[in-house]
C-alpha cells in the first residue's frame, strides 16, 4: 500500500470506520505511515513521518526490537546504531542545581556533537526549557539530526533516608511517578512546572517528542536500596499494568514496573505515542554472578529488567547500563574474563563482560555511560590499561573507539560516551578529603578524576591558559620576577588550575643540571633543609619542586605536612603501606613523594588471592608540551624546556591548597588532628641549580607570590583531540541503515 501523507486525525478517523467494519484483515492492513501537522510554534515546516498501529491508532517513530533500535523512515523501518555523549547540566561556575547555561551554549554544542557524526545525545532528568527549545531549533535545521535519551533522575537524599521505595505512603514511588509524567508532558510541549529549588522549572512548549529515541529512566541503584525495599515488602512482587507487568520479579523490579507503565500509559492515552523505555542500571545491580568480585556489596543486589515484560507497546523495551572498564574490580578479577583474548591477542575483559552481560538478555542493549577521564589524578585501574585518569587526551579518544568497538562487535545497540563537558562540581572518593566542597565549581582541580571526563574541556582563562608549558615563554613578557639570584630569575603566575613557574637561567644546563625550588606555603612549619637533596634554606620550606631531567623530576613535600600519609597511613586507613617515621616532627629534614591511593586492600572472592592497598607517586613530574596547538601536544605534561627557559605548573592540589579561589589551604592537620582549612596569603620561594649533587645548594627564599582570590572564574572551551579521533571514527556509521 502507498504511504500517504494527511493529516493525523483525518486518518485516523478513516481507519477507525474501517476496523468497525472489519475492512482491515481483509486488506492485510496493520499499520500505516503519516506525517504529523506540526504546532504553530514549531519552526519545523515539514513534519515528521512515524508509524501508526492501524488498531490502536498509536504512533512511533523509534523501536527497539531485536539487537538493535530502528527509526521509521521512507516508509520502512531502519537499523541504527546508536552512538553518542552524555551531556550534563553545568560550566564553571555552577553546580549542578543551576541550570543556566543559555539556548546559544546548547544550540553551539548541539552543533559540535552533530559535526562528530553521532546521532543522540542522553541527559539524566528534566533540562530547562531553553535545551529543548534549542534542540528543537537545531534539528529542525540540521542535515545530521540529535535523537534525545531522556533520563528521569530519583531523589538520593530520599533514597538515602529511607532506604525503601515503599516507605513514608510510597513517597519515593510516587514522586518518581510524578517526575516521569510531568517529563512526558515537558517533552511533548505541553508543561509548565513550578519553581523548585535545584531543579530545572519554567514553560515548555518546545515539542521534540519526534526525535525520542527512548526513556531511560532511575539512577545507578545503590544495592541497599533494593535489598531493603525487597526484604520489606515481599507481597509486593506482582505488578499487572496495562502496558508494563511483572513475571517473577522482586519487589523493587515491581516497583519500576509501576513507575514505567504509568508513564506509558500517560503518553499513550494523552498523546497517542509510544518511546522505546528502559530503566537504568549499571555493573553493581546486574542481573549476573560475579565469582570473583572482591567487594561484597558489588554483588550482593540485581535488579534485571528482563523480569519486566511490556505488552500493548509496539515501541518496545531495553536494557540501559553503565558500563566502565576499570570499575567493579571484578573486571580485573574475574578469571574467565581474564583468558578472554581479543581478535587482535589483548586481553579484553570489557569485551568479555558485554558478551556475558548479552547472554542474560532477550532485548536491545544500550551502553548509556562509558568513559575514560583525563584527570591528572587516578582513582582505579584496569588491568587492560584503560584507568580511571592519568590518561593523555588522544590516548582518551583511542580507548573510547575500542571500547565502543567491542560494543558494536558484541551486538549492542549502540554507546553513549560520558560525557560531553567536563564538570569542575565534581568531587573523587580519594581526595575529596582534600578539598572544600561548597568551593569546587570555582577552581579546576585536574587531580579529580571526575571532573575530567569531558570530550569538552573548560580550561581556564578567557580566551587563553595563563601559560602553556611548551617552551615558546610570549606569555611571560609583561611578568616581572619575582626572584632574581646571580643564576638567573623566576617568574610565576597562576590560574583555576595551575601555579606556573618559568626559570630565565641562561647557564643552566637542563640535560646535566639539578635545579630545586623550595616553597613556603603555611607559616610555623616546614624544612630548613632538605638532607637527602644536600640542600638548605633561609626560610622553612613545606614543598620542593626538583628538576633532574626529563625522566627524574618531581615535587616533594615535608613530611610533617604529607596529607597523605597523615590521613591513609597514621589513620591506618591503609594498612599495607607503613606510614612515615617522625612525620609529626618539625623541621625533620625530609621530603617525601607525593601519593594518592587508588585502591584499598581486598581479597578476590573464589580465589583468596590478597591484593595490597594501592597508592601511586603523583607528585613526579612529566616532561612534554602541554599547548593543545603543538603536533606533539601532550595534555599531560607537567615541565618543558627550551633555549635556557624552564617551564613548570603544579597542580593547585599538589600545593595541598583546597580551594585556591578563596585561598584556603590544609591547616596544620597534627595541631588540629584533623584534615580542615585555614586561610593564607601568599607563597615564599626562590631557587637554584648546581652541576654537581656534591654540591651544596643555600637558597634564598626570598621571592613572595600574591595573588586575588575569585568568585566567578575565568574560562574558554576547548574540544580536546579525543573529539577529532571520535569524529573519525563514528564517520564509519554515518552511511548505515
């Protein structure tokens, strides 16, 4: 039968006389294609073709069905493979309850991400109206459109009180019930929703309902959640919706059951419209058995969708999961998973996992978070090399293309990679103690690993960095010293990110010379010596940056103001790594590496095997060119020289400053017996160098770095290169049904 193009309700009402009249089966008729009259307020001119069930006179445009998902178009159903970014709700500045970011931010992203060549993007819960107001401009314009997962997010401090969906008259049950019809309405165009402190609110009239490619609705389940709300209601297994129903489910699988045929049945009788569906879920509450998993609550809750069938739903259902390589550690663990060899002879337990994961399915799979940070800082590892942080920005790109290689190779659905901007709000369990969480949105602490995940980034500065450590010194002309010895002068500026330092020395021979720059950060400590570096000072020094080549540099703290060692070692919060000797001493002389732990003592399940705490030198220096304009840039170079100029940035962190935007520092934690803040003022240091170590090295610190605090930073964007190696790569769907 040809398609025909009119108007909704005139087909509908034919279509209608001919099912009374049983004119349907007659002539094999059971769903029809059309064209929806758009609303006035819809710059679109076009419409959008969709399917209609010819008996229920329900339309969709999406299905998911089989592996994969599929869009109606040219009057037959095509495959796609979906690939994409997650997008979050901030820029510097904001956290996350904002919501300001401007219908020109989007619209811009939205251009940069369809220029990528993929073809959705996914959001956790209800935007401002001004994001689907740009969506809507933008694909109504747009060669290469943007398909919308939209995410319903659930009240954590709620979850956190209760511990039970069911609790307080089904509080959490209910709002969660709420929030998704109320999003139902706001993706249709037809809501207003009132002002509610740290969420999104306003008018929506912007319809984007035509580019839905599917719900994916909940939050990573925090496993207590659902063992408590399984173990208090038992008689609450069985769900029998109309569009949604359960079949040996448990009680928090009914409990989503509900949610989700509400939800439905809201969009289908108020609008006629169905969207693929799918709740979230990650690693931690998968249906699967874990035999090596260290960690007791990784696998100890499931939460499996495929005990949640749909009927009456021709847009049909998946499975949603976050997915990451280095995280449980049951992907480092797990034995099977280990003598996994991929067609290229690596060992690729994420590869192993999405396999064993499609096994326990009988529905689509979308990966909807997968990532790699580009952090200074780690916090896991992966046994394929794939951690989370201390990872190059193109090395970044390389890894995300694997990994969303073997989801394509695995038969899923389709990746969304987290996420699309970095995010400077976010904090990361091993140094979270370390800084001031109402202050992180103002200061990029490249240390975190969570804040760098962004295919975006937000580098500091209006247009430029305040240095790129790269040799060329042209940011350097208009600094003055501020220490000038017979060897030469030290300049230092800073910004959100980094303390910079460059050494005009022109006697200084970098492949031979030691250099060493002692620090002065917090008045009443510090070492007037430094006895392993045969070095002493004027003024007592709390940190000292060493400069021995590219491959043995590093900068070093005094021992008596080693956070790490006072809040993981003397705690015995780590016990494997023995803590320093007098580290409550003043003036011992010592300084020690800078660490940072990324993993606490466990033993694997099913082996015994007892895997040590693990910490890393984070304070040792890379070498390279940090300008993302260099051919041979490296995001994470920490020093560079070049014709007699050094250049150097330090972390602020590295500082042990917690927030430098309002200049607040560890305060003496042996004094206080506790990690807190204190204020401070300004840096002392100075600086030299000698050809021999035998050589005894007296440095002046003579030098005083003040800067002014912020409350508003400065910052640009930047697409970082694993923007360009991703562009490339999903070039290679753009031609697929």
């Amino acid at each position: 039968m040809k398609k025909v193009v009119i108007s909704v309700v005139a087909t509908l009402v034919v279509l209608v006389c001919m099912a009374q009249l049983g004119l349907l089966e007659i002539f094999g008729i059971h769903g029809i294609s059309f064209h929806t009259d758009k609303k006035e307020d819809d710059p679109s001119a076009s419409g959008f073709e969709a399917y209609t069930d010819i008996q229920t006179g329900i339309s969709y445009r999406f299905r998911a069905k089989g592996d994969y998902f599929y869009i109606y178009k040219d009057g037959e159903w095509q495959q796609m493979f979906m690939r994409g970014v997650n997008i979050g709700a901030t820029e510097p500045g904001l956290f996350p309850g904002d919501l300001t970011i401007s219908y020109e931010t989007y619209y811009r992203w939205f251009g940069y991400i369809s220029d990528m060549n993929c073809n959705c993007i996914r959001v956790y819960t209800l935007m401002p109206p001004q994001f689907y107001q740009a969506l809507r401009d933008f694909n109504s314009k747009a060669a290469n459109e943007l398909y919308l997962y939209q995410g319903i997010w659930v009240n954590e401090d709620d979850i956190e009180r209760l511990s039970d969906a069911y609790a307080e008259n089904e509080k959490i049950l209910n709002d969660f019930t709420a929030d998704a019809i109320n999003l139902v309405n706001v993706i249709h165009g037809n809501a207003k929703i009132a002002e509610t402190a740290g969420e999104a609110y306003g008018t929506y009239i912007a319809d984007v309902s035509q580019w839905m490619a599917g719900w994916v609705i909940g939050i990573e389940w925090e496993p207590n959640f659902v063992i408590n709300t399984d173990k208090q209601h038992p008689d609450k297994k069985d769900y029998d919706g109309e569009y949604l129903y359960t079949q040996t489910a448990s009680p928090f699988e009914a409990f989503l059951c509900r949610v989700g045929d509400a939800m439905i049945k809201h969009e289908t009788e108020n609008y006629s419209f169905q969207i693929p569906f799918a709740f979230s879920n990650w690693i931690t509450t998968d249906p699967l058995v874990h035999p090596n998993e260290p960690h007791v609550d990784e696998d100890k809750a499931t939460v499996n969708i495929e005990n949640v069938k749909c009927r009456n739903f021709g847009a049909g259902m998946f499975a949603s999961y976050h997915i990451y390589p280095y995280y449980p550690d049951s992907l480092n663990y797990q034995l099977d998973y280990l003598e996994y060899v991929d067609e290229e002879g690596n060992v690729n337990t994420y590869l192993a996992y999405l396999e064993d994961l499609k096994l326990a399915h009988t529905i689509p799979i979308i990966v909807a978070e997968f990532g790699i940070p580009t952090s200074r800082g780690m916090g896991h590892e992966s046994v394929m090399g794939y951690n989370q942080g201390m990872v190059d920005e193109t090395e970044q790109g390389r890894m995300l293309i694997d990994m969303l290689e073997s989801i394509h190779d695995a038969k899923y659905a389709g990746g969304i990679v987290f996420t699309w901007q970095d995010e400077w709000f976010k904090r990361t369990w091993n140094n979270v103690m370390f800084d001031i969480a109402d202050r992180r949105p103002y200061w990029s602490n490249i240390q975190t690993t969570e804040q760098c995940f962004g295919i975006l980034s937000f580098d500091p500065g209006k247009e430029s960095m305040a240095c790129y450590v790269d040799g060329d010194i042209s940011e350097w002309k208009d600094i003055a010293p501020t220490v000038t010895t017979n060897q030469g002068s030290l300049y230092i500026k800073s910004d959100e990110r980094y303390l910079y330092m460059m050494i005009d020395a022109a006697d200084y021979d970098f492949e031979n010379d030691t250099l060493i720059i002692p620090i002065n950060t917090i008045s009443e400590q510090g070492n007037t010596k430094a006895a392993e570096y045969n070095a002493e000072f004027d003024e007592a020094a709390d940190f000292l940056i060493y400069i021995n080549g590219k491959d043995n540099s590093h900068i070093f703290v005094d021992r008596y103001y080693d956070a790490f060692n006072y809040y993981f070692l003397e705690s015995k919060m780590l016990t494997d790594i023995k803590s320093e000797e007098n580290a409550s001493q003043k003036d011992s002389g010592m300084f020690d590496i800078m660490r940072l732990c990324y993993g606490y003592n466990l033993t694997v399940k099913g082996t015994g095997e007892v895997v040590p705490d693990k910490a890393y030198e984070t304070g040792k220096l890379r070498y390279g060119n940090s300008n993302p304009g260099s051919e041979d840039y490296k995001s994470l170079s920490d020093f560079c020289y070049k014709d007699g100029k050094l250049e150097i940035r330090i972390p602020w962190q590295l500082l042990n400053v917690m927030d430098p935007s309002s200049k607040q520092q560890i305060s003496d934690f042996w004094k206080t017996q506790v990690i807190s803040a204190q204020s401070y003022e300004s840096f002392d240091l100075g600086f030299a160098y000698r050809s021999s170590d035998a050589e005894r090295l007296t440095v002046s610190l003579n030098g005083n770095y003040e800067y002014g605090g912020w409350n508003t930073p400065s910052w640009h964007e930047r697409l970082k290169p694993s923007y360009y190696e991703l562009k490339g790569y999903f070039a290679k769907y753009t031609e697929e049904k």
